[in-house]
C-alpha cells in the first residue's frame, strides 16, 4: 500500500549559526559559520516523508521574495507536490534563527521563529480540503501556522476518518475540539508537560502523561524522549523504542520531524506500531548525524542501509514502502 500524506504546516528558511558559545545581553561573540538552507517543521516532515516513498502533497505558504522561491524548489526536489504552497502578497517568507552550540558538554540548538507568511494562511485556503482530505492515508500537522487552521484541517479529516498526527511543536496549548480529532500526538516531553501539566521524566510521569492524553481524547500518544527514545501507547499497550546511534551528534535540527515524517510513512504503508518505531528512530539517529534540517534527512535506501549494517531486518519495509 503506497501511502499519500497531506503536511499542511510551516515552510521557513533556516539561518544556522554554529558558535562554541552564544552570547547574553550586551554581549558580543565570534561565531563559526553560517549557512541558509530550507527548514520549518511542515516542510521537514514532508520532506522526510517523501524521501522514504510516500506522496506526499504539502500545504503552506511563503512570501513573494527569494526565500520564498528558494524553499519551494527544495521542497519539490524532495519529491513532495507544492502545488498547494501558497504565496502571500503581504508577509515575508517564515525564518528560523538557528544556534548551533558545540562544545566539550555536546551539541545543541536554539531556535527563534518568525512566523511571517505561515501565520497569513486563511481559513479560504484550506477550504478545498473539506471533500478532498479524503484521498489522504494520513494528515500531518504542527503548531507553526494558526491554530485555527489545525483544528479546521483536523475536523475535515475526522469527518471521513483520515487520521490526523499533531506535532505540538513549538509548545503551546492543544484547544480541545483539535484533540478530539487526533489520531496520533507526538510532544517532547516539554510540550506533553504544557499540555496535561505533568512532567514525564520518569516512569511514573511517562505513564501518567500517557493516560492524562488518553483521557483528553487522543487515541494513540507518543511521547519522544530525546537520547532515551520514546514511549508510545495505543491505550491498551505502552511500547518503549529506543533512541539508535547512527553516529555522532552534529546537529539535532529538525530530529523530531525526521522521525514523524518516518513513523507516519510507515504507518500509513501498513507496518505495525513497533515497526514503525524502529524505522523512525533509525531514521531520526541519521539526522542528527548530520548538519541541517531538509538537507539532513536521509532517503529509504541510506535508511534501510543503516538498519541493515546494525543487523535489523528490513524484508518488510522492502516490500512495503
Ligand atoms: O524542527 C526544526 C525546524 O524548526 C527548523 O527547520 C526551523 O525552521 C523550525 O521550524
């Protein structure tokens, strides 16, 4: 079964800068480099997603200006349908400030959003969705655009059943009539904690923040748990996935999207929850190996690759993706 996933979410360009350290107020550092390269979460999960055999159409929108155009063709190389990006007339392109801090302790990012023309979609915009989400084996959405458009999008979709992955990212209260039409929520354990008010930080809190989604209304729940994997409920089984070192960490941009992008592919291709988990964990473990967010998400065969070399058989996603 060959899936076909809709993104409707956040196309940015990211500005990446590395730097051993980043300053405070007042201050002023040297950095290391400094790159451009297409991102938002939207765009990354489409395009992981397409990398690994889906269809996948997108829906965003972009400025009238270079960014704009950059991005777009990116994300159509990647072999995802931008038919339905849209171009604002008004806003600029969405931008990500990236900071890339290395140093002896690791790796790790901050990341600063200015929304620009993501947050100019319209509730016009997605209302040729309402017959067509049909066509769709899965929707995937996050917090980068209005969240009107989320709980406009999730209400067609659950109106023909097409179930409906929440990437609530960045963090920011689930309204309730969007829960209720989940099939699927993926939160760090940050936003699980902004949404149900517990932290998951140990056994005892994984499961409590499970149940507290569950009893919201989500049917499956996933919480990621950074280097420890993640933990995933369909209500009546917990499932713990480890996280798999595919190398070293260079930069954990766009990790999460990886692995939603991958987890939903395979879902959507009929491959079992466990599976699913694997696959989405190898193919988030070859991200963070690399610099970058669309640039860093790797395609089927170097997944299937990688799995193969760490003895994971890989007959099924073969056959299936
Ligand atoms: O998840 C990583 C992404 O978050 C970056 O590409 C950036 O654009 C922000 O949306």
């Amino acid at each position: 079964m060959k899936s076909k996933i809709l993104v409707v979410g956040s196309i940015n360009m990211d500005l990446t800068v590395t730097a051993s350290r980043f300053c405070g107020a007042g201050e002023t550092v040297f950095g290391n480099t400094f790159s451009t390269a297409q991102g938002g979460k939207g765009a990354n999960q489409a395009i992981q997603a397409a990398r690994l055999g889906a269809r996948v159409d997108m829906l965003g929108k972009v400025g009238n200006d270079d960014f704009g155009k950059s991005v777009t063709a990116t994300i159509s190389a990647s072999g995802v349908n931008t038919q339905y990006i849209l171009v604002s007339d008004t806003a600029p392109t969405g931008i990500a400030d990236i900071q890339i801090q290395k140093n002896n302790s690791g790796t790790e990012n901050r990341i600063t959003i200015v929304t620009g023309a993501n947050f100019d979609i319209t509730l016009n915009d997605v209302a040729f969705l309402e017959e067509k989400i049909r066509e769709y084996s899965m929707v995937i959405l996050q917090h980068e655009i209005p969240m009107e458009i989320n709980c406009r999008v999730a209400e067609y979709a659950a109106k023909y059943n097409v179930p409906v992955m929440l990437n609530p990212a960045p963090s920011a209260k689930v309204p309730s009539e969007l829960i209720s039409c989940l099939t699927y929520i993926s939160p760090n354990e940050h936003e699980a904690k902004d949404i149900v008010g517990i932290a998951p930080d140990d056994e005892s809190g994984i499961n409590n923040t499970i149940k507290a989604l569950h009893n919201m209304g989500v049917k499956n729940v996933i919480i990621t748990l950074g280097k420890e994997g993640c933990a995933f409920s369909d209500s009546q089984t917990i499932i713990r996935s480890k996280s798999v070192n595919m190398g070293s960490v260079v930069d954990p941009t766009a990790a999460g999207d990886s692995f939603i992008g991958a987890f939903c592919t395979a879902v959507s291709a009929g491959i079992d929850y466990k599976k699913a988990l694997i696959f989405a964990n190898c193919t988030a473990g070859i991200t963070v190996t690399r610099k970058g967010a669309g640039v860093s998400l790797p395609t089927l065969d170097e997944v299937l690759a990688a799995m193969e070399q760490r003895g994971i058989d890989t007959k099924e996603y073969k056959e299936k993706l």
